[in-house]
C-alpha cells in the first residue's frame, strides 16, 4: 500500500485559529485509493494534554475506525499514522512512533500476532489494543504478551485519549522503537 504522510506545522499567533476541516475529506480520499495516510494538524502549545508532540499509529482494518480516532487525536495536535493491516504497519516499521494503537481482529496477521512481533524485535512502544470481540482470554492474552491496555469496541474516546495520554508522557520523549 503506498504511504502518504502530510505534515501542517502552523506557528501560535501568525495564523489564528486553525482548522483541519480539509484533512478528514483528503484521508478519506486517501483511503479509498488504498493509500496509507498521516497527518499532523496543529501545533503543540501548553493546553496540549502532553509533554511534547507525538505521533500515535492506528492500525485497523475499519476504514472508520481509522478516520474516527485519527480525528479524534489531530483535535488534539497529534500526529495520526494510520494502517489497515499490521503488515503495512512492519512495511513502514520502523517509525518513529511514541504510541501504537492496534486492533485485534484484522486479516493476515492480527494485532497479538503484531504485538508478539514488536516484542520480539524488543520494541518499548506502548501499544493499546482493540477489539469488537471481549473475550476475557484475549484480553488476559493481550496483556501478557505486554499491552499497555486493552479496549472494547465501541472504543470511549475519552478513556482512549487518557490512556494514550498517561502512557506517552511515560515515555517523556523517547520517541522511536
């Protein structure tokens, strides 16, 4: 899958308010051409929940998914990479990413499959794990193969920003493997 990556950096105060409202139309273009895409929109000031800019990898086979919560973390000045399968996501790996957002249920490799992967190769990126299906044991699988969390579809965006927040401003800067 080809990658598009766009980055809007924008100065405080030159610009005035800024609006993303072009990036949603442009990554679902993106999308329905088969393009990978991130964006970063904003800037980072002191209202931002974290410590310094990141960028956070969706991987997710739900188109909607992907633009939903890359939405949901561009409101916040973050940097959104976004992949339909894990192998697209080992394609572009390594990326310098502070967070990995993954589904479970994806085709080809699934998201434990990614998760024991990135371990092995001994990546520290926090990953937190999502899926439609609950059941306890892939949860309790998730977490011993070293999830930071674990999610139930329909995702909370609150309870997701506050997780991916604690857990990026753990690493305080380490952004990379």
């Amino acid at each position: 899958m080809p990658s598009i990556t766009l980055h809007f950096t924008f100065v405080p105060g030159q610009f005035g308010r800024i609006g993303g409202e072009h990036s949603d139309e442009i990554q679902n273009h993106a999308l329905k051409f088969g393009a990978d895409v991130g964006f970063h929109v904003g800037f980072h000031d002191e209202s931002s929940p974290l410590k310094y800019p990141a960028c956070v990898a969706i991987v997710d086979d739900d188109q909607q998914l992907l633009v939903s919560i890359s939405g949901l973390l561009r409101s916040f000045g973050i940097k959104a990479l976004l992949f339909q399968s894990a192998e697209d996501f080992f394609q572009a790996w390594p990326a310098p990413v502070d967070c990995i957002i993954a589904d479970v249920h994806m085709p080809g490799m699934n998201g434990l499959a990614m998760l024991e992967k990135l371990r092995e190769r001994d990546s520290r990126v926090p990953v937190i794990v999502v899926s439609a299906l609950d059941p306890e044991t892939t949860r309790a699988e998730a977490l011993a193969l070293g999830a930071n969390a674990y999610f139930s579809k329909p995702v909370n965006s609150d309870d997701l920003m506050e997780c991916m927040v604690r857990v990026v401003n753990a690493r305080d800067g380490m952004n990379g493997n």
